[in-house]
C-alpha cells in the first residue's frame, strides 16, 4: 500500500490540464468559420464584379479642363487712348476692347486717297489719249492720200509740158517748175507716210497701256487701291475687337501705354467651348476608343453634378515626349516610370449653363470601355474650322467699299453704296455704346 500512495502524493501536486487535453471552444471555431466565408464570399463577389463591371470601365483623376485663350494682340503699334473691357468682364463678338490712336492711320490713309485718285485720273488720260492719237493717225492719212493727189497732178503737168517743149511751146524754167512740183509732192508723201508711221507706233504703244483692261481693273489704279486697302486695315485696327464670344482674363495693357505690333494685352476665353483632357495611363489605353461615353465629376461641384462627354481622340505622345526637359532613358540609372497619354473628351455646351466650368479645373474622368467599335486614332482630317473668326471679315469689305468709293468719285460714276465710316469719324463714344464703357484706370 506503501508505492500506491507515493504515486498518487506525486500526481495530486500537477495541473488538471497537464494530465487531459484541453477542449476545443466550438463559438471561437464557428466564429473563424464565418468570417473565412464571408471573406471568401467578398472575394468571389469582388472578383465577380471586376470581371463584369470594373473591367468595362477605365478612370482617372489626372483630369483638367481645357479651353482656347485666346490673346488680343496689335496688328498695329500705338499708344492706348481706352481700354473697354477689364478681368472678368463678358464679351461679345467684334466688341471693342482696346482703342489706340489712329491719328498716324489717318493722315496715311489720306495720302494713299489722294493717290489712289491721281491714279485714277492718269488712267484716264491714257484712254482718252487712245482717242486723240488715232484722230491723229487719221489726219496722217488724209496728208497721205493729199500728197498722192498733188503727185498725180505734178506728174500730169510736167508730162503735158514735156510733150509740148519740143515744138517751142513751152519754155525751159516752165518745165523745170514742173519737175520741182513733182519732187516737192513726192517729199511731201514720204513725210505724210513717215507722219503715218509715227502716230501709229504713238497709238500702238498707249493702247498697250490700256488694252485687255479697264480703269478699275488697271495696273496702276489696283497698285493705289492695295495702298488704300492697307491704310483703311490700319485705321480699322488701331480698335480691337473680340474675335468671340468669351471672358477676359490677364488683362495687362495700361492707359497711355505704347505698345508694338503683337505685344499681348489681354486673352479672351469662351467658356462655352471647353473639352477635358484625361490623362491615362499607358496601361488603361488597351480598350479606349474614339466615340466611347465618358462621366465625369468636376472637384468644384462634386459627385452631385456629373457631366457626359465622349471620347474625342487620344493624344500623340506622351506627356514626357512634348516636356520642356524631355526623359533620357539612355542611363546607367535608369528607372522605369509609367507613362500617360492625354485623351481629349469632349463636351457638349448645353451642360455649362447650370454649372459653368473654368480653364484648369480639376476632373475625375471614367471612360465606359464596353463598345470597342471605334478607332483609337483619327483618321481622316476636320470637316470645318475650328473656331472660325468673322469679326475681321467686316474690315475687308469695308476697305474694298473705300476704294470703289475713291474710283467711283474719280471716274464721274456714282458711288454704288455709301461710304463707310473709318476709324476717324467715329468717336469713342459711339464705339462703346450699348454700355460699353472705357475704363478709366
């Protein structure tokens, strides 16, 4: 009984656990067992909707908007007499918005009337001298056929003196009288023909001053017009206009200030013909195709406003390709960097009118990638203009309507319209009317 007890005094000093083995906690395994499916089941639902959803779309957030700034530049130099549209103004199309002094362009134009004038009259001249030679020809003509008269009638005398000197009838100073008339028309028809001669190569060489043209249409007078033409052009642009519809922004020309021919004053921007250019990674270009709808989300109004666009064309290169400071790839230490491509996305105007866009805004652009129908590079070229500009056309028109009206009142015809006015004979105020006002700083 004696080693019994000795065991049983060993194993009554150690822990229960140490003799059977724990039990397993069966909440702990089932709370593991759920969470492992539905982990699994977020994967799978996960993977489900990258392959039917995620997959079908491509974006970005290295979105801006982009828009044409366009910059008001002189065609002409000049000092600054007004200035009549500031930052943020709104401007409309062939509005004025800065006025140089078109003094200088004035006394210019003037002088370039006046000779558009003399031109016109010296072109006259040499139609009417047409007339006046071939009157001449004509009397040249007359003497001809007179000289060839008296030769017929000194050959008749001197052959009936000649038939009478034999019989004495005649004496020998009558029949040299008779000889010296014939010599005498004979020189007088080689005049009369050289007289002929003459005035025909005078007609001959002022009708080549004139023929195969008109007064309008002559060399001398269009020479004139075309220094008219640039003189109006520069009494014309001593105001300049807005080419478009837009807002001025970076405004720097200053009252009295002389500025040079294509010196920058100020940008007008049009706020309705804006696109989006979205940077994609080279990557994410695989599936993107011209024409593919796009949604966008502009920082400055949030998720609420969502704007629509279509894919309009992906860019030529890359970003880095176009740098100031292009990569060199051809280094001991070089570093791959993934690249990304612009794609321009373009938007339909109707959507600024509740929530207007600025140049520069930040975007978030998701491409739908479901239509692989399009081509990812244009093929043909622009079916139109891009921004055509008929604010310039007016000065053209009127600059041909000031030259018509300078030959008109020099040729004795009426004017066939009246003559517009040029940049001298309207005032300023009538240029800023409708609200327009020059500003005074």
């Amino acid at each position: 009984m004696t080693a019994p007890q000795a065991s049983d005094s060993k194993t009554a000093g150690r822990p229960a656990d140490s003799v059977a083995p724990a039990a397993g906690n069966p909440r702990r395994k089932k709370a593991l067992t759920a969470l492992a499916s539905v982990v699994a089941v977020a994967g799978l639902g996960w993977a489900a909707y990258d392959y039917l959803v995620a997959s079908h779309f491509e974006s970005t957030d290295n979105a801006y908007v982009q828009g044409n700034v366009i910059q008001i530049t002189p065609q002409i130099g000049g000092t600054v007499l007004a200035i009549m549209a500031d930052d943020t103004d709104f401007v409309k199309a062939g509005q004025p918005l800065v006025q140089l002094d078109p003094a200088d362009a004035r006394v210019a134009l003037d002088q370039a009337e006046a000779a558009l004038a003399q031109a016109v009259r010296q072109t006259r001249t040499l139609y009417a001298n047409n007339g006046a030679l071939g009157a001449q020809v004509a009397l040249r003509g007359a003497e001809v056929a007179k000289a060839s008269s008296d030769i017929a009638r000194a050959a008749d005398d001197l052959g009936r003196r000649q038939s009478l000197s034999g019989n004495g009838a005649v004496s020998g100073e009558e029949l040299s009288h008779a000889q010296t008339q014939l010599a005498n028309a004979r020189s007088a028809l080689a005049a009369a023909q050289a007289g002929v001669s003459a005035a025909r190569e005078q007609l001959s060489s002022n009708q080549a001053l004139t023929d195969g043209t008109s007064i309008e249409q002559h060399p001398a007078v269009q020479l004139a017009a075309a220094r008219v033409r640039e003189a109006f052009l520069a009494t014309q642009r001593a105001v300049m206009t807005a080419p478009a519809d837009g807002y001025v922004a970076k405004r720097t020309v200053q009252l009295g200030q002389r500025i040079a021919a294509g010196m920058p004053l100020m940008s007008v921007i049009p706020l309705n013909q804006l696109w989006v250019d979205a940077n994609f990674k080279e990557v994410q270009l695989r599936h993107i195709r011209i024409g593919q709808p796009v949604a966008l989300v502009a920082d400055l109004y949030g998720k609420k406003t969502e704007y629509h666009g279509t894919v309009a064309g992906l860019g030529a290169g890359t970003g880095a390709a176009f740098s100031l400071l292009p990569a060199q790839n051809a280094t001991g230490n070089w570093i791959k960097v993934v690249q990304r491509v612009p794609v321009r996305i373009a938007l339909d105007p109707a959507q600024f009118t509740d929530h207007p866009l600025r140049v520069g805004l930040s975007m978030t652009a998701e491409v739908d990638v479901s239509s692989q129908g399009g081509k990812n590079l244009a093929d043909a070229p622009r079916a139109a203009a891009l921004a055509p500009v008929q604010a310039f056309a007016l000065h053209d028109s009127a600059a041909a309507e000031a030259v018509r009206r300078v030959i008109a009142a020099n040729t004795g015809k009426a004017a066939r319209a009246a003559p517009p006015a040029d940049a001298g004979s309207v005032s300023l105020a009538q240029r800023t009317a409708g609200g327009a006002a020059p500003l005074a700083h």
